[in-house]
C-alpha cells in the first residue's frame, strides 16, 4: 500500500505538486494517516540527516496539509474558501515543516529549499484556518520575516504579492477583532512603502489589495469606518498619480466606501455624506469622463438604504429622491444594469410608512403607483410584492393621531382600495397585511356601525386565509368593543386557535402550529436529557 501511494504520488508530482496529495484518490482517512506519518518521519530525522527526496518531499506535505486534507476538495469550490474544521492542526504541520526546512539548511544541507512558494502555503493554510485575529497575526510575522530574510540577501524568499494579498485577506477575515481593519490598512500602507523605497519590487498593490482593505473597513463596526473608507480612496488616488494605474478609484471602490456609510451608526450625517458621494460619482462620470465611476444599482440601494434607516424627519422624501434620481439615470441611459427593482421600492414605501409626516401614506402610495407603472411597462424586476402593498397599509395606519377626521377617512380609503388591489396581481395577503388592516380600522375609523363592520368582514377573511396569529389578534383588541371581540372569537381563546385560522402562519408566529411542533420537540428533548 505504502510502496503503491508513493509511486503515485511522485508520478502526479511531477505535474501538479500542489494538488497531487489532495487527489491521490485515496479514501480520506488512509491520505491523512499517510501525510501524517511521512510528517512525523520528515521531522524525526536528525538535522542535517535529510535525504535529498525528503527535501524535496517536505514542500509538497507542506502544501498538501496547507489544502486542508480534511476537507473534501472540488474544483468548483473557489480556493479563497476558508476551512475552519481542522484549520489549526494543519497550519501546525505545516508550520512543523517549514521549521524542519529552515533548520535542516542551518545544519548545511543546500537540498533544503524554503522557496517564497512554501512561505505562500503556510500563509495561506493560516489565512483559511478559521482562526481568526490569531490567524492574521501570524500570517503577518511570517511574512514579515520573509521580507527580512530577503534584505539579508535571501533571494529565494522574496514576499511576492500573493504573500501579501493572503495576509491581508487574513486580517479581513479576523471577525471580532477590533483593529482588524487598522491592521490591514497599516499592511497596505508597508506594501507601497516597500515597492517605493526598492526594498521589494514585487509588492506594489494591485486593486484586489486595495478592495480586501476597504471591504474590510465596509464590514468592521468602527465609528470612523466610513472616513477611513474615505481616505482609502484619497490614498489610491495619489498612488494613481505617482504611477500605479491599479490604483485608479472606481465604483466597485466608491461601493464600499457607500456600504461603510450605509451601515454607519451615525445616521444622518451618515445618509447625508452617502448623498454627497453618490452626486459626486454622477459628477465624474458624466461632466469628466470618469466611465468606471457610473454608479449602478448597488450605489444607489446603500444610498437609498442608509435615507431609509436614518432617523432623519424626512427620510422617506429623502429615499425617494435617490429612487427618482435612479429612474430618471435609467429612462436617458436605457443600461439595463440601472433597472430599480422591488426591493429598492419597498425600502422608500416603508421610509415613508416611519416618517411622521400627515402626508406620508399618501407619499408611500405614489411611489407604489410608479412601481405598478414601470411594471405595467415591462420592468419585471419590480413586480409589486405583498411587502410593497402591507407597507403602504402600514403608512396608512401609521397616520399620526392629531390628523383630522376627514384626513384619517382619507387615509382609510386609501388603505382600503390599496388592500382590494392587490388580488389584482395575484398577492394573498398574509398576517401582517391584516393586522395593517385591522389597526388600520381601529386608529382611523370612528368608533360605530362602519367601523364593527369593516372589521368584522377583515378578522374573517383573516380567519378563512389562516393568518390569525399575535398581530392580528393585538390589533383586533385595538379595533373591536370587548363585546365583538368575545362575539368573533366564539368562545375560542387565544391559545386553542383552529387549525383552519392559523394555517398560514410563518413559523416564527406564537400561534402557529409549526412553532408549537418545534417547542414541543424542544420540551421533549429537555425532559428527555433530565
Ligand atoms: C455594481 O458594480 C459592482 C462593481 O463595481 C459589482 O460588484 C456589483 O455586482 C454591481 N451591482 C449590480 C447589482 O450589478
Ligand atoms: C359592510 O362592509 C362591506 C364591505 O366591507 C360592505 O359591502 C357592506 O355594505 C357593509 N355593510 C354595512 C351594514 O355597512
Ligand atoms: C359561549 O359559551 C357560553 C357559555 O359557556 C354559551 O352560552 C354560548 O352559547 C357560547 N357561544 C358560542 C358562540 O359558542
Ligand atoms: C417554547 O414556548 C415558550 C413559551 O411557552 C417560549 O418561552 C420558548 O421560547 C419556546 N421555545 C421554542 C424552542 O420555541
């Protein structure tokens, strides 16, 4: 068996080092024995004992325990993946190795080859171990060793920009730790550093570097993320000018800076400086040239995004001032990549549905008209949902408390033709749909006969759809005198609901009956462990 899988490693070798231990074709568990014992013979051997096929040999254990051999390996699977399972013992192996490497050339032996290559391996196996801000740092020592070998005059580990890249897609990747960003920024920042002074001509970023910082910055929960995004993009530039064309900003760069500033806790300088931006990109492209800074869809749904979650007292007009500004990009340019869609609609509707303006519904239901329109002329990409219709609802019901009689029977006849539209397009309304409905009812309709009536027809059309769940039952409370409550319930009490009510309950819903399997599993499993 031994003899067999040593000759087909050495003929695969030959080839393709890298992936010949992966796909020896062995069952998993044999490789891994076989890796495991070849290590342990590599590393037992006295330093200076090596064989010339050992050394040769250490490199290709290195690289096959850095492909994570306890993991099932398909090419379709993209080789940035991260292996958590088992990611630790790996990296220590192939730490072993390198070490073994390293102390067999001090003992004199010239066959032991280190090469920038291993290094690479080693960087990576840690880089995708899962092991987080441990990970990164020590991918950072090791590549920075490398680059003092290398000042001392050895060539053959020379950082390359793949080194580099690895170190930084570690720290992007190190999840939980505060300085993360700072770290790959400061990284970065050597890179040029080195390139410029001549210490090392291989590491000038390229734009891959520069977006693993600024999504790391996109991604981290830093207050001052967005500037830093910012200033990331400054940076670029002068690189850009000094002469290094990958660094030239374009929108995928300006994209993250908007996501930095979409997610900022900041909110409304937050949505206000995503504005300036998105006007800024619009400025380029169109006044100076700047083709690769158009933004698309992706710009204006963070910019959209960060009006509909600031607090801001007008951000629903705000919202939907960057809709119209998309639709109005889309209808001149006519790129199909500038086509609004529905999420982006439901955004500004539920903007307008928070804000607390008297005119909010009737705002929230213009920009479901434009959506029903650019649907009615062939923009299937924003079909109306259930979401964008209950929004709408739910603006109507939001309606503020000190609005007059006739504004409130306004806005209840808005929610009412909105409700009977949607059949229209084939939406079944859901829970939450009626429970707009029935709040609705209960802060805009005076108490009296209309108003029994409405929601008794509601409560039972909820009842006949199955979304009678903790919404509508609250919102019924609202709506109906104790005695139609009691008289629509029939004696039923909350938790004994007819299967038929509650059918379509999602199953996060108190009521539904999926919750009630799960929990009962849940106390089964309990009362079992005790
Ligand atoms: C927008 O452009 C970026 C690249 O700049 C791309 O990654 C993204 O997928 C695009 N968004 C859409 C929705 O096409
Ligand atoms: C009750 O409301 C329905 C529509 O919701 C209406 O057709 C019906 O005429 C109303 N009946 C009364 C007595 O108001
Ligand atoms: C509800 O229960 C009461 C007594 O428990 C009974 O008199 C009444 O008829 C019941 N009503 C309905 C609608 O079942
Ligand atoms: C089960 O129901 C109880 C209340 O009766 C709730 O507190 C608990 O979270 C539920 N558990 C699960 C697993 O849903």
């Amino acid at each position: 068996m031994k003899i067999k899988t040593s000759i087909i490693l050495i003929v695969s070798t030959i080839t393709q080092p890298a992936l010949a231990y992966v796909t020896s074709g062995l069952p998993g568990h044999v490789h891994r024995a076989w890796l495991k014992q070849m290590t342990i013979e590599v590393c037992d051997t006295a330093p200076g004992q090596l064989s010339q096929e050992m050394c040769n040999k250490a490199p290709q254990l290195l690289s096959a325990w850095a492909q994570n051999p306890y993991v099932p390996h398909t090419k379709s699977k993209a080789c940035s993946e991260t292996y958590p399972h088992h990611g630790k013992e790996c990296a220590i192996f192939c730490e072993k190795l390198l070490k073994r490497l390293i102390d067999e050339r001090r003992a004199g032996n010239p066959n032991a080859i280190a090469s920038t290559q291993t290094y690479n391996s080693l960087i990576d196996v840690w880089s995708r171990s899962g092991e987080k801000g441990a990970a990164a740092q020590r991918a950072e020592d090791i590549v920075i060793g490398m680059q003092d070998a290398y000042s001392l005059g050895e060539k053959d580990v020379q950082p390359d920009l793949e080194s580099f890249r690895l170190v930084l897609k570690a720290w992007s990747q190190a999840h939980g730790e505060e300085y993360a960003p700072h770290r790959a920024q400061r990284l970065l920042e050597w890179m040029v550093n080195l390139h410029q002074s001549g210490q090392n001509d291989l590491v000038e970023p390229d734009s891959d570097c520069f977006n693993i910082v600024l999504n790391s910055w996109a991604n981290s929960n830093h207050i001052d993320a967005p500037r830093k995004a910012e200033n990331m993009i400054m940076y670029m530039d002068k690189l850009y000018n000094n002469g290094n064309a990958d660094a030239k900003p374009n929108r995928d760069n300006f994209n993250y800076v908007l996501k930095a500033w979409s997610k900022s806790e900041n909110l409304i300088d937050a949505a206000t400086r995503a504005e300036d931006i998105l006007n800024f990109m619009l400025f380029l492209s169109k006044q100076e040239g700047e083709d690769d800074l158009t933004p698309n869809i992706t710009t204006y749904s963070s910019v959209i995004s960060a009006w509909a979650r600031s607090k801001h007292q007008d951000s629903g007009r705000k919202a939907d001032g960057v809709l119209k500004k998309l639709e109005r990009e889309s209808k001149v340019s006519r790129d199909p990549e500038l086509t609004s869609n529905t999420i982006l609609y439901n955004l500004v509707i539920d903007a307008h549905a928070k804000s607390p303006s008297n005119k909010a519904h009737t705002r929230a239901r213009a920009v479901l008209d434009r959506q029903i329109r650019l649907y009615k002329d062939g923009n299937n990409e924003c079909k109306p949902d259930v979401y964008s219709f209950t929004s709408v609802l739910s603006s109507c019901a939001s309606l503020t408390g000190t609005a007059s009689k006739k504004e409130k029977q306004q806005a209840f006849d808005i929610a009412m033709s909105t409700f009977y539209e949607m059949s229209r397009f084939n939406l079944a309304p859901n829970h939450v749909t009626y429970g707009m409905m029935l709040k609705a009812c209960s802060r805009l309709l005076p108490l009296g006969r209309e108003r029994r009536n409405v929601t008794r027809n509601f409560f039972r059309m909820a009842c006949k759809d199955g979304c009678v769940g903790e919404m509508v039952l609250n919102r019924l409370e609202d709506a109906a005198s104790s005695a139609q409550y009691k008289g629509l319930m029939k004696n039923i009490t909350k938790d004994q609901l007819p299967e038929e009510w509650t059918k379509n309950l999602p199953a996060s819903d108190f009521h539904s009956r999926k919750y009630k399997k799960n929990n009962n599993s849940a106390k089964r499993k309990m009362s079992k462990q005790k």
